[in-house]
C-alpha cells in the first residue's frame, strides 16, 4: 500500500518548493531566508517521521 518512495517523493517536494521559494524571492524588497529554511526543514521532518511510521508499522 504505502512505500519509501512516497516518503522520499513527499520530502523531495517540500524541499523542491523551499528552493524555489528561496531564488524566487529575490525579486522583492527583501530575501526571506527563514520561510525556505522553514520550507526545507519542513520537507526534510515530514520524510523521515513518514519513513519512520511506515518502519513502524512494517509497511516498508
């Protein structure tokens, strides 16, 4: 049902949008670097408590 990769494919989106976040935003008055810190740490925290649910549940 459920496997590492939709744990993987979760984080790498997170991170994907922090990192966009991150060039994108230079084009306003000022560069947020605490929103793409909070976005890649984000992506990062939802794969590995997923991965460790699955593990947990032994559906890995």
């Amino acid at each position: 049902m459920f496997a590492w990769r939709n744990a993987l494919i979760l984080g790498v989106i997170f991170m994907a949008v922090g990192t966009a976040y991150f060039f994108l935003n230079g084009h306003t008055v000022g560069l947020d670097v605490a929103g793409a810190t909070m976005l890649l740490v984000l992506g990062f925290a939802m794969a590995f408590v997923f991965a460790i649910l699955l593990r947990g549940s032994r559906e890995l």
